[in-house]
C-alpha cells in the first residue's frame, strides 16, 4: 500500500548524506521531509525558530548549528528562502564554507543567478533549481515528504556551474521523486509566467469583479466560476514576492492578456452597434483558447487523453460513495478521476466519472443493476 | 437509492400537464426529460428532424406536430433556441395559437424581451427564463432529467407578464427540480456577464497564451492553470451566440479585467526599474481577488464552509479509492468532496477527501490503521 515508500527506496544509487535545508517553509521542510526518508542527515535554519521547532517535531531533521559541529561541510544546502533573499543567503553560506554544493528552490530563477554572480558568490558550486510544487497552504504544518512525487523539478546550470553541482541537485531531484526539466533561468522564467504566474493574476482580476458584485450574481454562481477563481484564494504576501521577482515576464503575459481582453470588449460593443460580423476577433480569440488549452499535457505527462465521462446521481449520506466505488471494483472497472458536482440547495449530487471509453457502458449497466440512477 | 426519482415525486402539485419544447437541444431536452418524469405530455420541435428523432429515442416525448393535433393550445411552450431566434419564434408560436403560456430558456434576457416587444408578440403570456445549467457537451445526446437539479432558474418577469404566465413558469421551474431566482432582465444580463460570460473569455485569452508558447512551459504545467482554462475547451461557436447577445454587460466587464490586467502590467514593469514600492497595485489586486473569490457560496447554496482535506497517497490500480471510501464508510466519516491530484509521470497520486474538521483525525487514523500513506 505504500507507494510511496517503496518508490523514494528504488530512487537509485544517492551520493548525498547530509544536507543542510535553510528556510523551513512549505518547500523547505518537504524538501527535509523526503530526505529523511531516505536517512539524509538533515539540519535545519531558518531566521524564525518557531519555524525550525515545528519542522523538528515533524521530522523533518536536526537544527542547525547541530551542538557537535560535522567535522566536513554538508554535501548540500538547498537555500529555501524567498527570491530576493537567495544570493545573500548563498554568499553568507559560501563565506562560512558550509556546504559542498548549494542550491535553490525559489520559483524565479533570473534574479537568483543575477544578484548571486552580482555579488560575487561562487557560481561553480551553485546548480539553481525550482521544484513546482506547490499548495495554497503554507508554512512547515503544510510540509508533506511526497509534495515533489512524479512533479517536474526545473534545474538552471549556467556556464560556471560545475559538473559536480549539477549532479549533485540531480541527486537531490532524485531522492525527491521529482522529474528532472533543464531549462535556462530566462527560459524558466518565461515558462512560469505563463503558465503560473500570469495566470494567477488572472484569476484575481476575475474574482475581484465579484467583491462589489450585487448578490443576485454570486447566487447564480457555478462552476465555471469557482474553477476559474479558485487559485485566487491564495495569499497575496505570498506571491507579492513572486510576481516582483519575475516582474517583466509576468508583466509580459498579462500585457498581452489585457490586450486580447480589451480587443474582445470592443469587439462586443462594435457587435451591440453592428451585429455579429463584428464578432471575428471574439471568434478568433475563443478558437486560440480550445488550442492553447488542448496544449496542457493530462495525466501521467503524456499527451491530454481523452477518457468518458459517466455520471451518477448520489445522495448526501456516508458511505455512498463507498458503494459506488466499490461497485466499480467488483466489474473491474478502474476510475482514472473523479470529480463531485453539488446541487446547490439540495443533499444530491452528480459524481462523474471518468473511465476507459470502452469500460463506460460496463460501468453504468452495473451502477444501473445496483439501482443508481445513471443519466443515459 | 433513486434521490433524483424520490426528490420529483414530493415536487409539490403542478397545473402543467402539456408542453411543446422547440429546440432539442441539451437544454431542451433535458427539460423534456424531466417533464417526462412527471407524466406531463410532451411535444417536441427542432428545425433539425434528427435531433428531434434522438430526442424521441431518450424518451423526451412525442414529435410536433402530432399525428392527432390536441384540442386546445399546451400549457406551456418553452422555447429553447438560440438567443437571438427566441422573439421570432415566440411570434410564430403566438400567432398559431399553438399554446396558454411561453417562456425561453435563452442565457441572454433584454435581448429577446426587447425583440418580443418590438415585434409586437403578447408580452403577457410570456415570462423569460434561464435555468443556470450546462454542460462542455451539447446536443440532445448529453441530455439529462436531473440537469437542473438544485441549480437557480433565474425568471424575468416584466410589467406586462401576467400573474398567471408566472405562475406556470415557477411550475415549470419545480416540475424541473431548480430553484426559482426572480431578477430584471437588466439585472440578469450583469449578473452572467460577471459569473459565467466574462470569467469565459478571460479562460480563453489565459489558455491561448498557451497556443504559441514554447513545450518546456507546458511540460511546467500544474493544476493551478489546468483549473483557470477548463472552460475554455468549450465550444466556440456556441459562445459566440452566447456573448454577441449579451455584448454590451460583457464587454463592461472584460474592459474592466483588461484594465486590472494592463495596470498589474504597468506596476510591475515600473517594479522592475524601482522595487517593490511599485507593487501596491498588484497586491490591491491580489486581495480584491480572494475578497470577491470568498464571496462565492459554498456547496448547497450556503456560503462558503471550510472543510478540513485529508490526503491520502494512492496508486493507479483498481479498486483503491474503493478501498479508501470503503474505510470511510466503516469509520463513520462522510467524505464531503474529493479531489485527486495525479503526479504527471508516476502511476500515484494525491486523494484529497474533505471531512467535517472534527472528522478529520479519526478518518487519517483508521487510513494510516489500513495501510495508507496519510501524510502529516
């Protein structure tokens, strides 16, 4: 049952046995978290030592400076602090000589590397990288050792970073169960904007049409909505810190977003005056959202595939669910998603999901035959 | 087990026991459905005999007109094609005497009421309506009885609809399991616009950024943008209709985000050459965006509660969440929601189960008892 478990001990041969993790956030401590499944000695800093003290009790290794300094520097530091505050962190680490290799997990990477060469810390021993993982929770409470498993983990080598460096965050990538990206810093950094960052503006720049909105509105809310706002619930602190570090790449997507917005709004007013012909730019707009959208790979990394959707009515009640699924088992059907749709106002429900196209009409003869009520 | 079934029995007395639908589309013909559940005689009209036929076959109702034409006009008609066909339709209907009362079933309400009435139709027989159900399907194919279950219908009365045309579309609006949301027509087009028309095209302008943009971004990808763009793998024809004939709200609302959009643009770029001082306007954003996202209501209608997730580490066979739900169940937890968070590349996975918070120990502990990773 521990999946888990049994992929972190066949990550394959590991040349890293003590790491010192500085900043003891969400990443920081998963980071710690999932090597200390793998018996890494692990120290742990941070400039709040409530911070250090929580991921202690979970685990997550020893503080730092240990009362019996090692002998030898860490073979790893991996700098877990926010963007502006990477290079500092690193020249101050460097000076103290306290790890072999070092490394980063901050979700930009330009200005790390930047202000690091600017300062004049030892590039050769510092491969950059960024985990995306991340939660709309924080803080080590949230820290889970699975929170990087099967997820891409960029890493940014420069001309100066060593060999030795690279492979050393390559270990560590490993040890995380994450996937290995190589990307150059700008390249990452472009890639972020659009496919987080921007987005993530975005979806606040939606949602705060709704903050004055009239009731009426949000009560005819649905779920089109709520998945398009949903990332906007997160702690704008937070990611004040991230947009600033990636300010011109994010400044970039949500230029161009804006225009297309805006071409679209008077689109739709030409269109009130002049009816539909003037709606090719809404056309052309949507058309360029079903192939950017089709673009974003599914399941497992491969291409989006494409599986049917069967839907089941469900009650409120313990254990419904349970039985579904457990009809599911019985016919050997396997539920590749699940996704619950609540009645508003009602203990009812659609469960749809979602299975091998040619397993759908097994599955629903068998809900059927257990009295659900299936929707041809 | 039947909820659905049990839920339109107890649907209160009805005074409609004749319906023509025009249009089998999937709105159409899931009202046709649902009318079906309450033995009411159902007509059905499209200008296309084939999705009238698939209609029939689902067992929506009888071909219009019959081979035995009814002595007196159906109750109701409810009009269910595109927006901008609704008045002429109504005209058609009224002129032929074809039925007591009229409604539509359109996403858009001034536009037909302001055609009904300069096209000289009896504005008080007929009462608009908008039941806020759909689907990424379409057609008579996706229809389903219980598609408005619990969802708002939203109806528009005007000065001129009498009492009793009202009366039969809030009958039609219970004989279809919704609940009745009675707003302007003016007030209704504002409302779509913010929670359904704009939030559209704003997923769209975010996914085709995505069009273009280089494989190592999307290979970046995370849930965050996969749940900003879902929705803009809809159908870009059928938009069209729906944002030309709201075209003015719409554009007010897109404008607005543009202008959001294009100001966070413009402060980051200034951040870039002056620092974080520069950044107010984003975070004024940012928190805009999860006071408006906090004020869209939970599950039933109620405002949003705050559950407690549970995460569960689960592979890829089948069975597994059976298993998983099948513990719940025996624990006594009712699973509120549930989520699951595949690792792109690895055959494992996150469940995350929303419990009630005090529920929440109890459920990780009897998970972790049978073998599960429940993760801290």
């Amino acid at each position: 049952m521990s999946a888990l478990r049994d992929h972190l001990r066949n990550g394959g041969p590991v040349s890293i046995s003590s790491v010192l993790v500085v900043g003891t956030g969400l990443i920081g401590t998963s980071v710690a978290l999932a090597l200390r499944e793998h018996d890494v000695t692990v120290y742990l800093a941070d400039r709040d030592p409530g911070a250090v003290r929580l991921a202690r009790e979970f685990g997550a290794g020893q503080e730092w400076p240990p009362a019996v300094p090692p002998a030898a520097p860490v073979d790893l530091a991996v700098i877990a602090v926010p963007p502006p505050f990477v290079a500092d962190e690193l020249l101050r680490l460097q000076r103290a000589g306290t790890a072999r290799f070092y490394t980063d997990v901050a979700s930009v990477k330009a200005l790390p590397l930047r202000r690091a060469a600017e300062l004049g810390c030892d590039l050769a021993g510092y491969a950059a990288g960024h985990p995306l993982a991340g939660s709309e929770r924080s803080g080590p409470a949230a820290a889970r050792a699975d929170l990087f498993l099967g997820r891409p983990w960029a890493y940014c080598p420069t001309e100066e970073t060593s060999a030795d460096a690279v492979e050393t965050v390559l270990g560590l990538i490993k040890l995380c169960g994450a996937e290995p990206v190589r990307v150059s810093a700008d390249d990452h950094d472009e890639a972020v904007a659009l496919i987080s960052h921007a987005p993530h503006v975005t979806a606040a720049a939606v949602a705060a049409r709704l903050a004055d909105a009239p009731g009426v509105a949000l009560g005819l809310a649905g779920q089109g909505v709520r998945d398009v706002t949903r990332i906007a619930a997160s702690d704008p602190d937070l990611w004040t810190g991230i947009l600033s570090g990636n300010a011109l790449p994010v400044a970039e997507v949500l230029q161009a977003v804006a225009d297309d917005l805006a071409a679209a709004a008077a689109a739709l007013r030409r269109t009130a005056d002049r009816g539909d012909e003037a709606m090719t730019d809404v056309v052309d707009l949507l058309k360029r959202g079903v192939a950017g959208r089709g673009r974003i790979p599914g399941k497992h990394g491969g291409p989006a595939r494409t599986y049917t959707v069967v839907q089941v009515v469900i009650g409120d009640r313990p254990g419904e669910l349970a039985r579904l699924f457990q009809v599911a088992e019985e016919t050997g059907v396997n539920i590749e998603d699940v996704r619950l749709e609540h009645a508003p106002g009602l203990p009812l429900g659609l469960a749809e999901l979602s299975v091998q196209p040619e397993s759908a009409a097994t599955l629903a003869e068998a809900l059927r035959a257990h009295g659900w009520d299936v929707p041809s």
